[in-house]
C-alpha cells in the first residue's frame, strides 16, 4: 500500500512511526515549517522525514492546489493527515485511489474543528480520545473507521491529556491497518447532529473571569496551561500567568468569598470566583509583554 502523508506535531510523527512500521509505502509528507513565533514544544514530522529519508515538502496554504499533479502522480492508495493544519482542498482529497482519511483528537462527533483536547478540558469534560475518519469538504464531517477514548484527570492539563490522545491515535491506526492494508475501510456514520463544534483558541481568549465558579476558572487553567499561552490576571497592574490551581482546600478562614479577584493570605496565592468558592494558585509568573 502506498500513502501520502500531511502531518504535524506529536500526533503526526507517532502516527507516521506506526504506518512504517506496517510496511506502508510512504510517497510523500507533506508538513509546515516550525513558526518562530510559536512554542514550539512538541516532536518535528520534518526532522524524522530526515532521519528515514523520506521525501517532504512544506508548502504554504496558497500553494496546496499545485501539488495536484505531483500527487495524481504518485497515485497513492490513502491520503492521511493526522494533525495537519491547513484544509486539504477536494480535488487532493480526491487523488486518493481508496480514501482519504484525517485522525482528529477528539471522540466525534464532539469536539470537531480547532483545540479540541483544549476545548474538552474546559467544558469539564472526563473523557476525550482521538477518531480517524474520512474526510470531507466540510471539517471532521466524513464517516468514522475508528475510535479510541482516554480519560481526562480532574487536575490534567491539556499537555497531559495531548499526550494521551497521541498515544490513542496509534492505536488506532494499528486497529484499523489490518483491514486497511486490504483495500477495505471500515465505516460508521459521524452523527454530527449529537455532536459540537468549536474554532480555535487565542492567547486573548486565556483571561481569567473571576466572576465564573471556581472550577470553571480550574478548568481553563488546565486547558491552556504552559506550554499553552496560559491563563492570565491582572494583579497589582502586572499581567500573570496563572500556570496551576487546586479545587482542594483547606482554605485560611481569612479569606473574603464575596469578592472576586486574587487574595494573598499568609505569602499564599488565591482566587477568589464567582460561586464564592477558592481556587489556591500554586504557580503563577509575570507575563512577558512585547
């Protein structure tokens, strides 16, 4: 079988290791170069295209439709693309002789579109996984060949469940290869209707309401924890980030629960929210400003 590979991050290089390691012929990757400007904290698909000498390109969104010809070439059996950022145009879906097929870090029909690892963790979710689907025009839409779930701990963060949703994504292609290497895909439909969808996130997007319940702010705490931007206040006219919270007491009984905002009692941190509940704030910095 051979393959055409977008990828990206964590997920693409485990998911590329495990297609190699079943003997799939891999034609082409087709990946980013690094932003200088983002953190980038996560494994390089470029770097093991380099050590396997595979073949790989970096191409800009603008420039996806002129690798049309090139990949009608190649003639692939499956297309894949596991955490590639950028929309594949149909008409390179198409050059797939089987199917194209997308890993998204999610349980669909939950959690389609940007971040989802992060989006879950703020919503309070307990459970989270990674779904390997077709694709479609239309965003983690196409019917799903296979599934994996993991849990997500009460005081994880986004780096943590990402890690386990990495891993779920390899098994999910070791799942789904054995049929896959036989030209069969298996297929359930993607009931988008019991579903929900989110955009992305910004680093704006991490501010602290100290008027929401104090597990909503532990929630968006843990879902952009570094090395995500960070949730961030304001205290004393310095902007901080706020890296990690506890839900779990006990509390100074000094502490006023009916104003929302930090509190510093006896040299410790802590937040006052909405519900008039605490959260302590066990590691918070300043942040770096441009």
């Amino acid at each position: 079988m051979r393959a055409v590979i977008f990828a990206y991050h964590d997920v693409g290089v485990n998911c590329l290791k495990a297609l190699l390691s079943a003997g799939i012929q891999i034609e082409l990757v087709v990946t980013h170069q690094d932003d200088p400007n983002e953190n980038v904290w996560f494994g390089s698909v470029a770097k093991l295209c380099e050590d396997k000498k595979i073949s790989y390109i970096t191409p800009n969104a603008n420039e996806l439709m002129d690798l049309i010809p090139r990949i009608q070439k190649l003639a692939p059996d499956y297309l894949f693309s596991f955490y590639y950022r950028h929309m594949i145009p149909a008409e390179l879906l198409a050059c797939a002789k089987i199917a194209a097929l997308n890993m998204h870090g999610s349980l669909l029909p939950k959690y389609r579109g940007r971040a989802p690892v992060n989006w879950a963790i703020l919503h309070g979710e307990t459970e989270t996984g990674a779904t390997l689907h077709i694709m479609e025009i239309k965003p983690d839409a196409g019917d799903i060949v296979g599934q994996s779930a993991v849990s997500i701990g009460p005081n994880e963060t986004a780096t943590d469940v990402f890690g386990k949703v990495s891993q779920a994504a390899v098994a999910v292609i070791n799942q789904a290869l054995p049929e896959l290497v036989q030209g069969r895909v298996p297929r359930k439909p993607n009931l988008l209707a019991q579903g929900s969808y989110f955009g992305g996130r910004k680093p704006a997007d991490g501010e602290i309401l100290w008027q929401q319940s104090a597990k909503q702010v532990h929630d968006l705490v843990r879902a952009v924890a570094p090395p995500y931007p960070g949730a961030f206040t304001v205290w004393q006219g310095q902007p901080m980030i706020v890296a990690r919270t506890s839900l779990e007491g006990p509390f100074p009984a000094q502490l006023d629960l009916r104003t929302p905002g930090i509190q510093v009692v006896d040299n410790q941190v802590f937040g006052i929210c909405g519900d008039q509940r605490a959260v302590a704030i066990l590691d918070w910095f300043p942040a770096k400003t441009h």
